[in-house]
C-alpha cells in the first residue's frame, strides 16, 4: 500500500476513534450536567413545597388531609384563597413565592413522608401508606413547623431518577446536535488531513522517482528543497549525494584517463623501440634491449605506485603500530637525501625543538615513506642554491608536527586544494621539471590519515611551499 494511502487510512483511523470518544465522553457529561441541572430544579421546587406545607401543618396541625392539599393545589393557586378554610395568616409562602415557580410545582410528582418515613401523600398514589428508612429520603427536603421538623418533601428527581420523555427528548436533541457537530469536524479535519498527507509524500514521490533514477545510473537533476522539515533535509541531503556521485563519476573518469595518459607513454615508448629492432632501425644489442628494460620498470613502478594507492584508498593498508621517534626517522630520511642536495647546492637545514616529546604512534616504514615523498618533491622543485628546511616542533593539544619547507616557486592558493588529489599536477614550475605523476603527495595524505593524522599546505616564510603534518603522540 502506498504511503499516501496509508497516511490517509491512518488519518481515517484516527479521526474515527477521536470522534466516537469524544461523542462518548461529552455525550456523558451533558448527561451528568444535565441531571444535575434537574435535581438543582426539583430542590428548589422541594424547597417550595417545604414551605407551603409547613403553612399546611401549622394550619391543620397533621398529615390527614395533605393528600386532598396536594391534589386541590392546582385549584389554590389559581383562585383566590379563603381564609375562612385555610386561616387568614397561614400562606405568606404563597404570596411571596414567584408565580413561575408557583406554575413549576404544579409539573411533578410528589411525595410527603412523616417523621416516621411514613408516606403520607403521592401525587401519583402508589407510595402512599409504606414506610420508608432514612436513606430513601435523604436527597428530600425537611419540613419544619413550630415543633421541629415534621417531615420530608420530594419532588421528581429526588424520588425516581429517570428522566421525563421530555427530558429525554431534550437529552437526544443535543446528543444529536453533538454528534453532526463531531461528524462534520471529523469530515473536515480527514479531508485536511487528505491534503497534508499529499503535501508530505508528493516530495517522497519526486525524491522516490530521483533515486531510482540515479539507481540506473543516471544522476538526476537535485529535487526542490522545500521548506525546513526532516523531508527537506532528505532532500537536501540526496542532492548533496547526488553532487558527491557526480564528483566522484567525474573523478573516475579522470583516473581512466589520467591512468591511460600515464600507461600510454612507457607502453608507446616499449612498442616504438621493439618495432624499430623489427625492422632493423634499432640494433639488437644490450643497449637497446637496456632502453626497453627501463621502461617496463618505469611501467611497473607506476602500476605498482597504483595499487598501492588503490590499498590504501579501500581501507586494506596494513599497518604495524609502534612507538616511532619522529626525530629519528627524519634525520634518517634527511641524511638520504644529503648528497643529492649537495650536488644542487641546497642548503638543507633541520630545525627540531628540544623539549618537543617526538615519539608517535605508527608505521615506521610509512612514515618513513611520507618523508620520502615530501623531500623528493622539496628537493625536485627547489632551484640550486636554495634552501630546504626540515622539522619537528609540538603540535596542538596531543599532536606532534612535521613541517618541510621549501625555496622554490610555490604553490597558488586556488591549488592548494587540489595539491593531494591523484594525478594532480601543477600547470606550472612544480610540473614541467620533475617528471612525476601526481601519485606521491595522494599516497602521502591516505598514509598521514591513516595515522589518523592530518597535512596541509600553506605558503613558507622560504617563499615556496610549505607542508605540515600532523601525528598524534604515543601514549604508552
């Protein structure tokens, strides 16, 4: 089931069972308010009540006729009283009563219960004459008289909870009213949420149709970043992949090149030199045959310089951790390259700090081996007559610092971020020169990252290149 469809079943879901509660829930406290609404109407119809048969028990001074009271009640309120019946000052509740609440008490049923709980009248008969415990009575309203209390009064709720058909039809109306209420709210909040569930998955579906795209190797074009929640992010983030694969396409495409340029020139060489002794233009003999044997090593060494990168890229270079003197392994790797520099008269120069702690943790050989290249590339780029400047000095915080300066030409900012990648090779100086292939300073960076340190070039005080290492210290 697609996503869209299921958000909106989910939506379905949800808004039903919200709906179906809440319909429950409000359906039962307008229940519960509105009994609390009648009984709070009986009591005061009650307290009414309390008060015209008090005047009743104080004109008759018993229970005896209140039944024939009660059912001529009617009659009492709509005519005028005669006093010569009832007493002349017995009925002030009646004339201060307000006639709404006169009308109400003529609406429902009755019951007067004695001291006793005796039931002594009922408006609709069936109670009259049974006898009743206290806990019957309790939500009644006492009758009191210039003796004390004489009685109980209860007025519909208070004797029979059941609502009135009218209650209840009233009672269905608003429950009714409620759940149109609740249905077109549900309506409107699945049809909002039918909207939102297409604005959250037609992203999905662009990005979905991007991907499989780039899934047949076609890198599609970015797909619309809109706005700043998590599927913008994934947006964003599958366009910056979609970049990093058009680089990386890119990149491959060059090393094929770059790999092709650099095979063709020993491999043309070999063929031009072995068909020329075909055809008897080249002589067969050790110095030719020598000529040919150089460049099957010079064709050997750049495959096996590729490889090795190759290694090293993948994350297979094996390394032999051990405790390395930095200062060792560089006065080691510059005492090899002294008499090269002596013969272009370099002033080769070593700088180490005394109370630099230089021991690392590493690969000697391929420490070694970094060396090697930055002083190859130092002394190939460096005029005769210039100087190159070699070091150890503490790093930050727990780091230990190589650093190789050199005279010569330099480096432009705009390429020194370039500088490490493979086949990268300057378009000036630093290229026409040295013959090299743009593999030694790639190699260099995988080695220092897998050390799990970091080089950079910047510009040298010298006014050439300056590199600098990174290694962290070994903590035994």
């Amino acid at each position: 089931m697609k996503l869209r469809y299921r958000l909106f079943l989910l939506f379905f879901v949800t808004i039903a069972m919200a709906s179906v509660t809440s319909l429950i829930l409000v359906r039962r406290s307008t229940e519960q308010l509105f009994r609390s609404f009648v009984f709070y109407g009986d009591a005061q119809k009650a307290n009414a009540y309390a008060s015209i048969l008090s005047e009743y028990y104080t004109a008759s001074g018993n229970w005896n006729k209140v039944q024939e009271f009660l059912i001529d009640l009617p009659i009492l309120l709509s005519a005028t009283i005669d006093s010569k019946i009832y007493g002349e000052n017995h009925w002030t509740s009646l004339i201060t009563t307000p006639a709404s609440t006169l009308r109400s008490l003529l609406e429902d049923r009755v019951v007067v219960a004695d001291i006793r709980g005796l039931i002594v009248a009922d408006t609709a008969k069936p109670l009259i004459g049974t006898i009743h415990p206290e806990r019957h009575l309790q939500h009644g309203v006492p009758v009191y008289s210039n003796f004390g209390k004489i009685g109980t009064v209860l007025v519909g709720s208070m004797i029979d909870s059941s609502l009135t058909g009218m209650d209840e039809q009233y009672l269905r109306s608003v429950t009714e009213g409620i759940a149109w209420s609740t249905a077109v709210a549900a309506l409107i909040a699945l049809f909002a949420g039918l909207f939102f569930a297409s604005r959250i998955t037609h992203p999905l579906m662009v990005l979905a149709k991007a991907a499989r795209s780039v899934a047949r190797g076609k890198l599609a074009e970015p797909v619309p970043v809109v706005g700043k929640d998590e599927i913008a992010d994934l947006s964003a983030s599958f366009n910056d992949m979609v970049t990093e694969l058009k680089k990386l396409e890119a990149a491959k495409k060059q090393v094929i090149a770059d790999s092709a340029h650099e095979l063709r020139t020993p491999v043309t060489l070999i063929q031009g030199i072995v068909e020329g002794m075909i055809d008897g233009v080249f002589p067969r003999d050790d110095k030719t045959l020598a000529s040919v044997y150089e460049e099957t090593k010079r064709l050997s060494k750049l495959i096996d310089t590729l490889r090795e990168l190759q290694i090293i890229e993948s994350g297979e270079l094996h390394l032999s951790p051990e405790g390395v003197d930095l200062k060792e392994v560089t006065l080691r790797a510059i005492g090899l390259f002294k008499p090269q520099a002596a013969k272009k008269k370099i002033d080769l120069r070593v700088e180490m700090e005394a109370a630099a702690t230089a021991l690392v943790r590493g690969d000697y050989l391929r420490i070694e081996e970094v060396l090697y290249n930055l002083l190859s590339n130092a002394l190939a780029y460096t005029p005769e007559g210039g100087v190159i400047r070699v070091g150890v000095a503490q790093g930050p915080g727990t780091m230990m610092s190589i650093y190789v300066d050199d005279s010569g030409p330099g480096i432009p900012p705009e390429e020194r971020v370039h500088i490490f990648e493979r086949f990268y090779r300057l378009d000036k100086s630093r290229s026409t020169n040295s013959g090299g292939r743009g593999l030694g300073l790639a190699i260099t960076s995988e080695i220092i990252k897998a050390h799990g340190g970091s080089i950079q070039v910047e510009h040298s005080d010298l006014g050439g290149a300056r590199f600098i290492i990174l290694l962290p210290r070994h903590i035994s």
